[in-house]
C-alpha cells in the first residue's frame, strides 16, 4: 500500500513564538515545517536571504526574523495583511530601492558569483528576429525559454499593412533598401499565397473521410465517413482542420526569411541573466546590442542588482575579450583554412556525419555503471572492465538500463562518460528547433546561401508550390551574394530557413537518447526526425552495445498527416477538461 507521504512532513527545529510565526507568516509558505518556499519578496531579498543562509546557523525563517524583518533598510517590517498588500510592498520601489542596495552590500559581504543565481526573473523579447531569438536562446545553463511556434501560427498577417519581419537599419538606409524590401516581401507573399494551396492539396491527399479517428469518449476507431455520432464527427473535424493546418505551417516555413519575427519567453536566474546580457552587448549585431540595453532596462527595475555586472567596467572588458575572440578566430581561418574551405565546397556533404566518438566509451560507460556501487578507485574498476568480455560488457549494459516504461525513464549517468561528434548541414528550419538543445555543446557556421536548400515532396508535388519556392529561393541566393561581402552580418536577415545551415555537437549518449526518442516522435517535424534517426543510425554503426538501449527512438519513415493523432489526443484532453469544469 502506498504511503502518503505528506503525513511524514517533518517539522522544523526553528522556534518561533507565535508572535513572530504571525508576522513572518506572508513570506514564508508554512511556519514550522522544514521544507518551505519564499514568497511575496522581491527577488533581490530572496537573493540575499539565501546569500546570508549558507553562512548561518540558523533556520531560514529565524535569519529572516533577525537580520532583514526589522531592518529599516528593506522596509519589510511590519506584518502583512493579504497577498495584494505584500505584492503591492514588493514593488514599491522604496522597497526595492531598499532591498538592491541591501543585496549589493550582502553580495560583497559574504558573496560568490553563485549568489547572483538565488533570484530570477521572466523577460519577453517580443518582436525580435529569428537572428536575435537564436542568439538569445544559444545560452544554456540558467535560463528556460519559449518561443512562438512556427507550427501553430502562420506568419502570413500584416501589421498596418507590412508583414512582420525585421528591417535592419544598415540594409534599409542602403541602396540595397528597395531590392531588400522587395526580396523580404516577395518571400511573405509566397507563403501567404501558398499556404491555403498547401492546405488544399493536403486535404485533397489525405481526405477526411479515408482517416481513422479515435473516439474521445469511447475509444473506438472509425472512419470518418463512419461516424454517426455528431459530437465525436465534430471534434474529429476540428482535429482535421488544425492538423492539416499545422502540417501546412510546418511544409512550408522554408520560405520564410532569418528577418522574420517571432517572441521568445525567458526565465533566468540573475547570474545566467546577467552572462546574457553581456553576450547581447559584445554581439555583432546591431540588434542584439540594442536587445542587450533594452533588456537591462526592464531587469534593473526587477532585479537590478544581479545584472549590474554585466555592463560595469569589469563587464565592459570582458565583452572586449569576447569581441577580441571573435576576430581572432576569423584571423586563424584566414590563416590556417583556406584551402581547406576551397576542397569541401566541392564535395557533396551528408546531412549528418558523426565525425567523431570515443573508441573506448564501451568500457568507460561500463566502468561508471560499476563505480558508484563500490569502494574501489576508478583506476582498478577501468582495469577490471577492460578484462570482462564483450558478452559481459552488453550483459552489464542491459542490467544498468532495465526495463524502460517510456523515454522518459533515462539510462543513468554512467551514460555521460560517452561522447559523440556531429556536424550537421541541416536546413534553417530543423536548425531552429534543434539548436533548443541546451545539454550539448553546439558551434553554429552564419546563415548562408552557400550550401544550398532543402525541399520537401509536398511542395514538389504543387508545381505552383514548387515553382514559387524555387524562384524565391534563387532570389534569395542571387541577392545575399551581392550583400554578403558588404554587409556580412545584415546580409545573414534574407536567407530563407529553407537554406541549410552547419551545425556542430557535442553531447553526450545520455543527451543523445533523449535527443533521438524526442525528436524522432511522429508529431516531429519532418526535417529533425530524419536528422534525428540518421544520428542514431550513425552510433548504431559504430556502437550499437551502446543505443540498443535506445527503445523509444521512433524509426518510421514520416507518417503522412503527423500532426493528426496528436491534434487528437489535444481535442481529448480539452474534452476531458470541458467534462471536469
Ligand atoms: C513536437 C515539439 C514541439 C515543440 N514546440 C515548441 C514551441 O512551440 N515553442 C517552443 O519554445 N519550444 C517548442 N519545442 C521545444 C521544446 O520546448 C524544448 O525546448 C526542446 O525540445 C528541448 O528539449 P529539452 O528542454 O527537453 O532538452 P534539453 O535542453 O536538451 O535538456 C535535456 C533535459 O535536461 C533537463 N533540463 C535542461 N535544461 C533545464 C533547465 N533549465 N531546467 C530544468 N531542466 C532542464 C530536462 O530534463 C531536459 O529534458 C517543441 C519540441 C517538440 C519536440
């Protein structure tokens, strides 16, 4: 029989008359347990609090009590009556003004740059090019993001009458100004005239009534022409219409160019915040800078203190170094590749090429399962492995793994002390969505029209589909080569997602499998779970004792109509919600 835990809460040796349990009683989510949240405080006090914590004796609640409820500093002293009231004192920015300079004196005091992690904060970068969201969302450790789904919204409507892409101001003030815009428009117009053609010909393809819809309430599988029962036809209907509206939204983002504008969400703790910004204000791109400033101004109205570093003298050196780096490494490619560049620009590439792996990772992985379990030094344990046959490796492989329920039942950590190698010449698109990936380490090429573009056997199958994205594309191509020696960086805004881009990984086996059972589902894009299988196929190859593990990895060529069964499975969960309510 299960037993219910939160009988088993245990309580906290913190003393606190009732008094003082009364007035800390708005900041603290209980009183008298020892697992407790922070509430109704501005972000820098929690920093700060937490700062102080790690050199104290003391229980959270009695530090507070002590060193910041009283303090006349942070203007947290007196008792709070309701959660409107503790939020409206949260942002008053006597309050804050308050707690900032308390923070920066605890900072200094007792603080390490971990310290800058204990708070956070949610910024929208709203209107932002796909150039800017991507350089945003390169960051990794920290930060979350969320970004406007080119799946679920077309980007084919205008605002007061020009569509939503994003005019770099070196391009528009160019003499280049009339053919950019020109350029950026026409690819805009090809996906606003091409997406209810896509549709059609998706429903014309795949009819509604030839599919298979499973009954929400009952389970039952039926044709759509089958089915009698009104609700159940209208629900499969609605999960027709959106499905084959995504799948046209996904089938047909090739033409939509690197200026093109979308919002991102960010949470991030001040530390990864602050790293951000600086990164944002050493970037190359006027954008990004411009981002940078724009962004520390509405985080210093939240938590001011944890970025200030960011642009401070010291922040100003490092984002030089960061500068420097940067030119160093074009100086050595000039020096040292180029002939190299001149010899690969003949060949043919694949999509995906594992270029490199650990020939020993068999035994590394195998020796970390075994470590953690005995007394033994490293040394003796890799020892040990390299003398226990092939069988005996696989045997100790499958054990570690077990039996998975689902992907989200990962191999262990033993799986990290594996690494693999890819560089991938994927369309701008797939890049996109793969580069969300924050557990690798990823080195990106610019956006180019150099290598060439995808297509995809939808849009060939329209000779009007096919003919407009071929003519958009040569466009494309013939316009980003007179920029690109001129404006290298602007240049980069006009290449449709359809061009492909180099992208290079590293991760580790246990990032590769949720990597590969992720991006290989059916409702994936098409591009990334072909990208996604070829990278299993490859470790498969090389080390197949290490993926045979690997059981949620979807290896079926792309289902036609994707989307559906999981626009299906939403309309059931909306249903069963509408049924609790
Ligand atoms: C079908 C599909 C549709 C999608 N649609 C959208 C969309 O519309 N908009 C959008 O923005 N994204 C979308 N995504 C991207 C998705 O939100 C993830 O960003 C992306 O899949 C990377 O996955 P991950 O975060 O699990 O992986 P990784 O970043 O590779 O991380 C691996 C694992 O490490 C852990 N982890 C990593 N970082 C953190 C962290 N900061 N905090 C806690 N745990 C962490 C998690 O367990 C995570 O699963 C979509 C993805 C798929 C597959």
């Amino acid at each position: 029989m299960a037993i219910d835990l939160t009988h088993q809460l245990t309580e906290s040796s913190e003393a606190l008359t009732p008094d003082e349990a009364r007035r800390i009683a708005p900041y603290f989510s209980n009183t008298d347990r020892s697992v407790v949240a922070l509430v109704n405080l501005p972000e820098v006090v929690k920093g700060a609090l937490f700062s102080r914590y790690s050199r104290s004796a003391k229980g959270v609640r009695r530090l507070f009590l002590d060193e910041f409820f009283g303090k006349s500093e942070l203007a947290i002293d007196r008792p709070l009556e309701g959660t409107d009231s503790a939020r409206i004192l949260a942002q008053t920015s006597e309050a804050r003004a308050k707690a900032e300079a308390f923070y920066t004196r605890v900072l200094s005091d007792y603080g390490d740059d971990s310290v800058g992690e204990l708070g956070g904060a949610h910024l929208a970068f709203q209107e932002i090019s796909q150039i800017a969201a991507k350089t945003i969302e390169d960051h990794r450790i920290g930060l979350a993001f969320l970004e406007k789904s080119s799946r679920y919204v077309p980007f084919d409507d205008k605002v007061n009458g020009r569509y939503r892409y994003y005019r770099d101001r070196t391009l528009i003030g160019s003499t280049y100004r009339d053919r950019v815009i020109q350029h950026l428009d026409g690819l805009f117009d090809a996906y606003a005239e091409m997406l209810p053609r896509m549709i059609a010909h998706l429903q014309e393809t795949h009819p509604i009534d030839e599919i298979e819809f499973e009954n929400a309430i009952t389970g039952k599988i039926q044709k759509f022409a089958n089915i009698t029962d009104p609700e159940f036809s209208a629900s499969a209907s609605f999960a027709y219409k959106s499905a084959v509206r995504a799948q046209a939204c996904d089938l047909l983002r090739c033409f939509l160019p690197m200026a093109t504008l979308t919002n991102v969400g960010v949470w991030g703790n001040g530390r990864a915040l602050e790293y951000l910004l600086l990164h944002l204000y050493a970037d190359p791109f006027e954008e990004n800078r411009i981002l940078g400033h724009a962004g520390a101004h509405e985080l210093d109205a939240v938590i001011g203190p944890f970025i200030k570093r960011a642009d401070d003298e010291k922040g100003k050196r490092l984002q030089e170094y960061l500068q420097g780096r940067r030119a160093t490494q074009r100086e050595l490619v000039k020096q040292y590749l180029g002939e190299v560049r001149r010899a690969q620009a003949a060949s043919p590439e694949p999509k995906v090429t594992l270029t490199r792996f650990d020939a020993d990772a068999v035994d590394a992985v195998v020796s970390a399962i075994l470590y953690g379990a005995t007394d033994t030094p490293k040394r003796d344990v890799n020892a040990r492995v390299r003398e226990l046959s092939a069988a005996q490796k696989t045997e100790i492989l499958r054990a570690y793994v077990g039996l998975r329920g689902n992907r989200r039942h990962k191999p262990g950590r033993a799986f990290e002390h594996a690494r693999y190698e890819f560089d991938l010449l994927i369309n701008i698109g797939e890049f996109r969505d793969l580069q969300r990936h924050r557990l690798v380490t990823p080195d990106r090429q610019q956006y180019t029209t150099a290598h060439g573009y995808d297509t995809n056997d939808q849009i060939n199958a329209v000779p009007e589909i096919r003919d407009a994205y071929n003519a958009r594309m040569e466009c494309a191509d013939k316009l980003y080569r007179e920029l690109a020696d001129k404006y290298p960086n602007q240049a980069q805004y006009l290449v449709p997602f359809g061009y492909r881009v180099r992208y290079n990984i590293e991760l580790n086996l246990r990032e590769l499998y949720h990597w590969c059972e992720l991006r290989t589902v059916e409702q994936g894009h098409p591009d990334y779970r072909l990208t996604s299988q070829q990278m299993y196929y490859a470790v498969r190859e090389a080390q197949p004792e290490l993926v045979e593990g690997m059981t949620f990895v979807n290896l079926n060529p792309n289902p036609p109509m994707s989307r559906l069964r999981a626009e299906m499975r939403s309309a059931r969960k909306k249903k069963s919600g509408e049924t609790k309510s």
